[in-house]
C-alpha cells in the first residue's frame, strides 16, 4: 500500500519532468531554424509537449518504453548482485555510511536508478531534438526540403509548402522557393492539402 501511494506522489513529479525535458526538445529542434518556440506556444502545448515529442518518432516511444520498464526491474537486479565488486563500485557502496541492511541497499538502488533514469531520458529528448534540428537546418541550406503540402489560406490564396511543424497556435513551414521559415496562425488557413503520397516513396 505504501508503495503505491509513494508511486502516486512521484507520478507528478514524473510528468513534470517529462514536461520539461519535451520542452526542452522543442526548443533545442526550433533553436536550429532561429525560431523561439516557446513564444509561439499555448499553455496546453506545454502540457502536451512530452506526448507531442514521444509519438513525433515510434523509435523514441520504443526506446522510452524499454527504458522505463528495465529501470522499474533494475533496483532488484542491483540488490542481487550488489555482492558483486563492480556494482560495490558503481553505486559507491562503500561510501554508505552505518550498516548495509536491506532496506538500506534496496533504497541506495531505487534512488540511483531514478537518477540514471532521468540521464538516460534527458539523453534522448535532447538527442532527438539536435540531430532533427541539425538535419532540417542542413535541408534548408541545400535546398533538399520536400514541399508535399498545399497550403490553402482563409483569402483564397494558396502555395506549395514544407510543413516543418505545427502547435495549437502556429504552423511553421517553407514557402516554396523561399528559404526563409514562415509562421501562420492556425486560423488564417482554410485547409491544408497533401499533395503526394508520402506512404508511396
């Protein structure tokens, strides 16, 4: 029972940092076409960021997913094996100060799998979000982007685009021909037209 109700209490604080870390995502993604994303960003974006940025790669979620259920089992792995000298030594077992009892070790280990926990995500957010980033400033500059969307506005005008992203708020894209980013409010567009079949290259 206790454990549950220590779950429950960390569940927040889980969140918030999964809030954080998809924040930080998105701006390090956008920081690479000059845009400051959070300028252009609702409340329920930032809410909704961590969401956003897991389902943005099925390779992140995968990877998140393992993540977090091998860190859940780790704590109980570390307690068998903490005999062992290389897990004395990792997890500073000699450091402990008073007498290494159970409750004493499996604590140490749910602590520092936490803390590993929280390495290994903030590598992945940010991983992501620098080598998207870079990837798409490198795109811009060969002029290698792919303008599959038309764009069709409220005035009856319209153009051929690359969608680079979107929030509650915002589009964010190339025109084509122009290699400067533009940014649409949500509700200057009629509608948005996918122009070839991504499924088909």
């Amino acid at each position: 029972m206790k454990s549950i109700e220590k779950l429950q209490n960390l569940l927040p604080l889980g969140y918030l940092f999964l809030v954080v870390m998809g924040i930080l995502k998105e701006s390090i993604f956008y920081h690479f076409i000059g845009v400051n994303i959070l300028k252009y960003s609702s409340i329920m974006d930032i809410l909704i960021s961590p969401i956003a940025t897991l389902t943005s790669h099925y390779i992140l979620i995968i990877a998140v997913t393992i993540i977090i259920v091998f860190h859940f089992y780790l704590p109980g792995i570390l307690y068998k094996y903490h005999h062992k000298k290389w897990v004395e030594e990792a997890f500073h077992l000699n450091k402990i100060e008073g007498e290494l009892s159970e409750k004493v070790l499996k604590n140490h280990f749910v602590n520092s799998t936490v803390i590993i926990l929280a390495l290994m995500l903030l590598s992945f957010f940010q991983g992501f979000g620098i080598s998207d980033g870079f990837m798409l400033s490198n795109r811009i500059k060969n002029n290698k982007m792919k303008y599959d969307y038309r764009l069709n506005y409220n005035t009856g005008e319209s153009e051929e685009i690359s969608m680079i992203g979107s929030n509650s708020v915002y589009y964010f894209y190339l025109s084509k021909g122009n290699p400067s980013v533009k940014i649409a409010p949500v509700n200057s567009i009629k509608s948005i037209e996918l122009t070839k079949n991504k499924m088909l290259r």
